[in-house]
C-alpha cells in the first residue's frame, strides 16, 4: 500500500540537485532569482549553495519543487 502513495508522488525519484540544474537551465540564474526571491539564487549562486539552503529551509524547497512541477507538466 505504501509503495502506491510513493508513485503517485510526482517528485518520486526526482533529486533536488536534479531540479535545480533543470530550472537553472530553463530560467537562468537571474530570471530563477525573481521567481523564488532567495539570495542563493540571487547573490554568486550556485548549485551547491542552492542545494545546502534548499534542504534547510522547507518553505524554499517547497516553491522551488512547485515551479519544477509547472515547468514539467508541460514538458511531458
């Protein structure tokens, strides 16, 4: 029963690091920076300072996940 609920997370086996280097990819840093307004994506961002303040932080994690799911549905 429990692996059911796992599959029908959209976020299954998607890694953070995944996620960030396809918005940064897609948006570019400066562009992703105004739609999540958190300095790491703002100040000399990179994805290993993205990733450490995105797993802190949940309220971050959960906007940069939700922009992710945007982005993807449209690309499936």
């Amino acid at each position: 029963m429990e692996e059911n609920k796992q599959n029908k997370d959209p976020l299954h086996g998607v890694k953070l690091a995944e996620i960030v280097e396809f918005l940064v990819d897609y948006y570019g840093w400066e562009e992703l920076g105004n739609k999540v307004r958190i300095n790491c994506f703002r100040n000399d961002p990179s994805v290993k300072s993205s990733l450490k303040f995105l797993r802190r932080t949940p309220w971050a994690r959960a906007e940069v996940e939700a922009l992710y799911l945007d982005k993807v549905k449209y690309k499936r």
